[in-house]
C-alpha cells in the first residue's frame, strides 16, 4: 500500500471543559429581578422561583453556589439572603448605614452594584463588594466590602461582625466587575469619575484586599461626570476590557481597552461605538467577538439594539466597520439590558419592555460565531409565573482555585508516523495558557512522529494545572530514522544508518540511490559515501514510501588564539578553540620547537617574525591553520653624551646607542626642568643655562617589552662673576677712573684680559672711552665679559660775562654745553650786590639766567653766582664765581 506524505491532524476529547469544574459550579445558579432566577446544574437552564421581595434586584445582583452547584446566599449589595430567602444574620446596612434615598436602597438601582468573590483559602468564607447607586446623590459612588462566613448560623451563614461595610473608595461610576489576575489572585475593577478618568483595579491576594489600587490614567474623552452607570466586561483571557457608557440623551458608546492581568493596568483606549449610549457589555467565549446591547431614539421611539464587533483584527476601524446589527425593537429607555454568558456557553440577556419588567430572557446560542450565524433567540426562555426580570444579571463570580486535573487517553496512528504525524492539544472548547510538553516544546499542540508516552501541563485558570497524558502507537511500523555521519570536506567518508525501535516488530526493505537513480545499498546502512544528495525506499507489508535526504559535509574548524605580537623571553599562551570534532593536535612554534599540547605556552628567546602552525585530526578528518607572531627584542636605552662637562649657555649632543623600530616613544628629562618627549628613539640636543651636577635620563616605551631606562651624569660649569660699573667720569686735572671686577669671586687661578691689551685685575683710564673686561677661569675656562663706558663728565670753562639783549647771541647765562650727562643733581644760584637771590634753577636742562627779576630787566653790573654738581657715583662738585651782566 503506497501512502503519500499527509498530515492527520488529531484532537483529542475528553471530559475536561471548565463548566464541569469548581469554577463553574459556583455560577450554576442565577438569582435576580423580581423573585427570578435560573438553575443550570442540570446542563440546561431551568427558572426558578425565589422567596425574595420585589425590586431589589432589578439592576444589581449577585448570587453564588458551593462547588457542587447548590445554592448559598445571593445579595443587591445592600442586603443578603441565605439560601431560603431569608434575610441573612447582619446581613442588611452593607453599604455602611447609608439611608434610602428616592425609595431606593443604596445599591439595587446601580448597574453592577454588587459581586461575590469566594476565599482562596477557605471555601467557607466570601467576600461581597457594594456599590452605591447614583440616586444616591452624595452618598453615591461608595465602594464597601463585607465578609460572609457560610459556617455560621447552622450553615446558612452570617456576616461577619467588624467586617461589614468597610469603606474602599468613593466618587465612582456604577460600573463594577472582576477579573482573574496572574499571581493567584484578582482584579476588583471600577471606574471614578471627572476629573481623574481613571480606570482603578483592586488587588485581591492571599484573601486580602489591597486598599491602595493600581491606577490607570489617560482617558479624558471617555468617562464624564453624568456617566455614572454602564457596565464592565473582561476577555475570557483576560487580555481585554469593555467599558459601556449609558446616557439616556447622549451617544458616547463603548471603549475598548488592554487589561494587564499580572500588573491590573489597562491601556490603548479604542472608542468602538461612538454612535449610541449603551448598557450590557459581553464577550463570546473564545474571545474575537463583543456584544452589546444600546438604547437610541428614533423619532419619539426608543429603539433597544443588540450588537456585534469581531476584535479579531485589533484594528479600530475594521473592528467598527465589522458591527453587525443582531436585533431592534421598541424597548425601555431607562438602560441597555446586561448580558451574561452562562454555564452552557450561550449569552443570555432580559427582554426590555415598555413600562415595567420582563417574564422572558432571550440568547444568543452560539455566540462564537460570526455575524447573524450566532444566531440571536428572542424570548428564549419563559421565567416561572409571578416572576420577571428589569435590566440587570448577576455579576460574574472571580473563583481562584488551585487544583491540579489529571487526564489521559490513548491514539493510535496509521502507517510511518513520521510521514503520518500525529497532531496532539488541549480541546478547544478549553482556554488554556501556560503549556509544558515532555518534548520541551511550550507550543499549544505538537505532532507525535514516535511512539511513547507524552504528556502536558498548562494552566486553565490562574491557579488550577492540568496533566494530561498521551500514549501513542503506530502497529503498522515507524519510519525509520536516519542516523547520518557526515563526510569530511571533499572527501568520501560519510555513512548513514536506517534505525527502528527494539520493539518495532514490521519486517523493512532498504533501497538506497544516488541522484542518478544508481541503486547503490540494499542493506539498512550506507557506507564510504560523500556528501550529497540521496534516495531511501522502504517497503514494508502494509506501508512503502520514498525520503529524500541531504548528506551534508563537515569542515569542522581549526583554529588557536594567541598574541600576535609579544617580547623575546615572555611566555606566550595558545589557547587552542578549534572544533571540538577534534582529539589530536601538533604545533609548530617555527622556531625548531614542537609540541602535541592541546593549549601549550610557549617562550621565544630572539627577535623576529615566526609562523605558527596547528595541525588537528579527528576520527575521519584533518587540517591545518597557521598564523605569524611577532617578537619584539628588548633594548637597553644607552646614551651617549658628545660631552660630559660644558660651560653654562652650550649644548650637548645625546646619541642614543640601540634605536630599536619597536619603540612607541622616548621621554628625556635633560636634570634641569626640561623634558623632551619624541615618537622614536632619536638623537638629541640640549643647551643649558645653569650650574651643576645633572643627571640625565631617558624612558623608552616599547610595544609590548617592558619600558627600559638609562641615566648618565653631565657636568655644568658658570663662568665668572664680572662686574666694572654701569659708566665712569673725567674732570678736567681731576684723578684718573681706576677699572677692576667689582664682583666676589672664588679663588683663583683667574686669566684677566683687558680690551687695552692689559692682562692685570684693573688698569688705570686717562681718557674717555669703551673699556672690557674678559675673565676666565678653570677647568674650562669658562669666560665672562663685562663692559663699561668713561666719559667726559666735569665742567672745565664757566661763562663769566652774557648780553642779554634779544639778539639771539649769549642772551642767558647757563653752562648747559659743557654739563655731563653723568650727573644726578644740578643747582644754579645768582646774586645781586645786596646779597639777595636773584635766580635759581636746578634743572640742568634748562635756558639759564635771562637777565630779569621777575621780569625786570637787571642794571649792568658784575653778579656772583655758586653751581653744585652731584654725580652718579656720589661724588660732588661746587663752583663760586662772578659773571658780569652787558647790553
């Protein structure tokens, strides 16, 4: 029997749907409107009748039953009603004592004014929210919870004293649900009014409420301060929130929203049905579709609306151009009706009336479905005589259970499960999340091509794991698989083996082929082949098929690391990273040395350049790789200096003795402050201006040798001190300038030498002049020279008579040519006959004596007169005399 390459695709049923756990048990029975209700234990829904007062639960409701589907207590979120319909011990005031305002109670007239949460921990205990209406005025908008304990009062349970009535949280909207969150525990959502837009999610964890919520901001468009009432409604998988919003008079529609369930934040606003106001909000089971209920007017009727959107796109448009109009008709203007998916996975909601209830809830039957394919039936179920309902269902249940579920079935498959995969999942009916396959894999489903064992853990809520178990066979035989040992590169060394199970009983035929259609085996094994490609036939009674199969080559990798530049003497590491394919190693270091080493070290004692070789072989292969490694030698950085004594103000010459190329670069430090810093190991020059015993010294850096330092000593020696004066003076027969150092010297020998050819300490100067001085001293005979200038300084010739008379000729009587620049003070005074100063100057530039005393011409006549004369060297001279006055 030929079989072509197929996939079956194999789901497998089993009891195992969440209607049929503690989850939904504790929604089995619905209690709400006037005396209504509905039981679901038996698979189909069932009315009922209840000892309960009209109008409580016209909008608000709740109603939970024990894990086995029986009936405990149901509420409005004011009061609580045990499982008789009687009122519960402490089981009125849950909203803190808030009287009734507008003949309604606190919370019956909100929209989702209450919700039962069951304990974690202990199936006895529960937690009831309330929700205060908007009639409320003030007092509206308060979030209370209370606890009832189902052990108390012979088991038809009581509140629990000091537990009743704690305020959470205030200026709200009616708009109240919950959702499961990730860590075990769930979410408590409300929406608070203008001005902060929030959406606030309540962490309920470990059977505690958190009082601080997680807020999410950003929603100014959608909630206003008169969107007080509306509904909630989460995803099934929890990844998604419907926000309704209910204005009689508006059109503000429905938001869409991503919910968090590990954090409890929502975002990514999307407006869906910006056309109407609505009321109930539900998603289908499988999550792609949201249904609506709305109220809007035409003309002076009010039209209620059921809608519905595909979300499979996630885009807002296509999501708003997908509603379908499902149903219309007259109905109440007073709110959209809720709606509510039940046990049996249908969506059920109230038929709204003109003035008052209904006695009729319709449904929508398979709601997976798309458009009017999920077929909408009106008036689907006739509640018990003397019973109606207004708007409102109970509220949803959040139960987190922790149990694990075992299931396990068995599949056989047909022929060559490997050709005939098996495909193996959770039922579909089943959302799931968190899967964990004996493969590994966390797919949602994977395909068996073996037989075995497999099973699966995921998670079905939060906190429950399931286990399910696979045994699969296939009697008609496995295809063989190929077991493939690749050739070498270029090489004809491959091998490929057909293997079975031990307990594979199915008698195979082998016929191997090379892409010539060649047959070249009959055997299960291939042997001394390259790669390439090739054909398997296998036959056996009930099955053949033919596999086309690659043998690819290996080139398994040869390879070492190691520094590619190093110093002679340093111990150099191979670090060998070659394919783990090989087991044998020999290196050639291309110095004459060897080793068989996986990861040698290796020390080169000369400078140059070595090729490195590696050669490996493994079972059936073999190669070689080669690198060059360079070796630095090291160098001692000796200098010599062209001179190692100098007189202050000459150079010397540095001559590096080794320039080695490796050098990166070369630091002097000359001993006198100077440094000089070159990129190669360089000649240099260096003249100094100061005295002393200096050491030089030069650092090299190399490129990977260690730095290497010389100093050598350098002698500077400071000529003489010389000093003979900044200028000198003659008089006229006055004593001749004596010239000698005027500076402190050390002793001697000193070599003097005058510019006038004299070879004495001091010469003597008859005359003006330039005079220099040169003085040596040993070892070098360093040399220093000093110069020095004598002038003719003092005065020889004094005007004795003057003509003041305007003519431009010996009008002032002043020594002024004959005055010496050498000189520091100069005073002029002259007399008149009767003793008295008639002129006085001590400005040696200046035009003299004009003949007048305050500018009255002088009579003529002979007046004395007295110069003092003070010279640089602090010397003075005075001289008396008379100058006689002609015109």
């Amino acid at each position: 029997m030929k079989l072509n390459l197929i996939c079956i695709l194999l789901v497998i049923a089993y009891c195992c749907s969440l209607c049929t756990t503690g989850y939904a048990q504790h929604d089995n029975v619905w209690i709400f409107g006037d005396s209504a209700g509905v039981d679901f234990n038996s698979g189909n829904p069932v009315p009922i009748k209840t000892k309960f007062p009209g109008g409580h639960l016209d909008e608000s409701s709740a109603s939970v039953c024990d894990e086995h589907g029986n009936l405990l207590f149901y509420t409005d979120g004011s009061y609580v009603w045990d499982r008789y319909g009687d009122t519960m011990n402490n089981g009125n005031n849950l909203t803190g004592q808030i009287p009734v305002f507008a003949g309604f109670v606190p919370t019956h007239s909100s929209a989702q004014g209450t919700l039962i949460a069951p304990f974690r921990s202990n199936k006895n205990l529960y937690f009831i929210f309330s929700l205060t209406a908007r009639e409320q005025m003030e007092n509206s908008g308060k979030l209370y919870y209370s606890v009832v304990d189902m052990r108390l009062n012979n088991g038809r349970g009581a509140v629990v004293p000091g537990q009743k009535g704690i305020l959470l949280d205030s200026l709200l909207t009616e708009q109240m649900t919950a959702v499961l969150g990730d860590r075990c525990n769930f979410w408590l959502l409300v929406c608070s009014r203008e001005p902060e837009h929030n959406i606030k999610a309540f962490e309920v964890a470990d059977d505690k409420v958190i009082h601080q919520p997680v807020v999410s901001k950003g929603f100014p468009n959608f909630l206003s301060p008169i969107d007080l009432y509306g509904h909630l409604a989460v995803s099934p998988d929890r990844k998604r929130i419907a926000v309704s919003k209910m204005r009689p008079y508006g059109k503000d529609g429905v938001g869409l929203f991503d919910f968090d369930p590990l954090t409890g934040i929502v975002s990514d606003y999307m407006q869906i049905l910006p056309d109407h106001p609505a009321g109930g909000l539900c998603f289908s089971p499988d999550g792609q579709k949201l249904y609506t209920h709305s109220v809007f007017y035409e003309g002076n009727e009010v039209i209620n609306a059921l809608f519905q959107y595909d979300l499979t796109s996630g885009d807002v448009n296509k999501i708003v151009a997908s509603r379908t109009l499902l149903k219309s008709g007259p109905g109440s203007s007073f709110a959209g009706a809720n709606l509510k998916l039940a046990p049996d996975k249908k969506i059920y909601f109230p038929e709204l009336v003109l003035g008052g209830n209904s006695r009729f809830l319709s449904r929508i039957n398979f709601p997976d479905r798309l458009g009017n394919a999920c077929l909408v039936e009106e008036n689907a179920l006739r509640l018990v005589e003397r019973t109606s309902v207004f708007t409102g269902l109970p509220n949803v249940i959040p139960v987190i259970s922790s149990d694990t579920f075992y299931h396990s079935g068995a599949l056989s498959g047909p022929c060559f499960a490997n050709v005939n995969k098996l495909r193996i999942r959770v039922p579909n009916d089943i959302t799931s999340w968190d899967y964990l396959w004996s493969t590994g894999s966390t797919a949602a489903s994977i395909t068996a091509d073996t037989p075995g064992i497999y099973w699966l853990q995921y998670k079905s809520t939060p906190c429950d794991l399931n286990i399910d178990t696979f045994v699969i066979s296939f009697p008609n035989g496995v295809l063989p698989s190929l077991i493939i040992d690749t050739p070498c590169f270029n090489m004809p060394n491959g091998k490929v083996f057909a293997t079975t199970y031990t307990t594979d009983t199915v008698q195979y035929y082998y016929t191997w082929l090379d892409t010539s259609g060649t047959t070249i085996s009959f055997t299960d094994t291939l042997n001394q082949v390259p790669a390439g490609d090739y054909e398997l036939r296998i036959r056996t009674a009930q099955c053949d098929t033919n596999i086309f199969f690659t043998i690819p080559h290996i080139n398994p990798a040869v390879a070492f690391i190691a520094d590619t530049l190093v110093c002679a003497g340093t111990e150099v590491m191979f670090q060998n990273i070659s394919d783990p394919y090989y087991q044998q190693f020999f290196w050639d270091f291309g110095d004459s040395t060897y080793t068989q080493a996986s990861d040698p070290a290796h020390r080169y004692t000369q400078a140059g350049k070595y090729t490195v070789s590696l050669s490996a072989k493994g079972p059936r292969c073999s190669a070689a790789i080669t690198a060059v490694l360079e070796v630095d030698g090291r160098y001692h950085n000796v200098f010599v200096p062209d001179a190692d004594s100098i007189c202050m103000g000459e150079a010397i010459t540095f001559s590096p003795q080794w320039q080695g190329y490796t050098t990166t670069h070369a630091h002097w430090d000359f001993g006198d402050g100077k440094e000089l810093t070159t990129s190669e190991l360089l000649q240099v020059q260096h003249a100094y201006d100061q005295e002393g015993v200096l050491a030089v010294k030069l650092r090299s850096k190399f490129r990977v040798c260690p730095d290497s330092s010389y100093i050598d000593t350098i002698y500077v020696f400071a000529p003489p001190a010389v000093d003979v004066g900044k200028s000198g003076s003659l008089c006229l027969n006055g004593p001749v300038v004596e010239l000698k150092n005027q500076s402190i010297i050390g002793p001697g020998p000193h070599n003097y030498l005058w510019n006038t050819g004299d070879t004495m300490d001091r010469i003597y100067v008859h005359q003006p002049g330039t005079y220099s001085l040169y003085l040596s001293t040993p070892p070098l005979g360093c040399v220093s020279v000093a110069t020095i200038t004598v002038v003719k300084d003092c005065y020889v010739d004094i005007p004795n008579a003057f003509t003041p008379n305007g003519d431009g000729y010996n009008d002032y009587f002043f020594p002024r040519q004959l005055l010496s620049s050498g000189l520091s003070s100069f005073q002029l005074q002259v007399w008149n006959k009767w003793g008295q100063v008639i002129f006085e100057t001590w400005d040696n530039m200046g035009r003299g004596w004009d003949g007048t005393l305050n500018g009255i011409p002088q009579p003529v006549g002979v007046y004395p007169y007295k110069i003092t004369l003070k010279y640089f060297d602090n010397k003075e001279e005075t001289y008396y005399g008379n100058v006689t006055l002609l015109r």
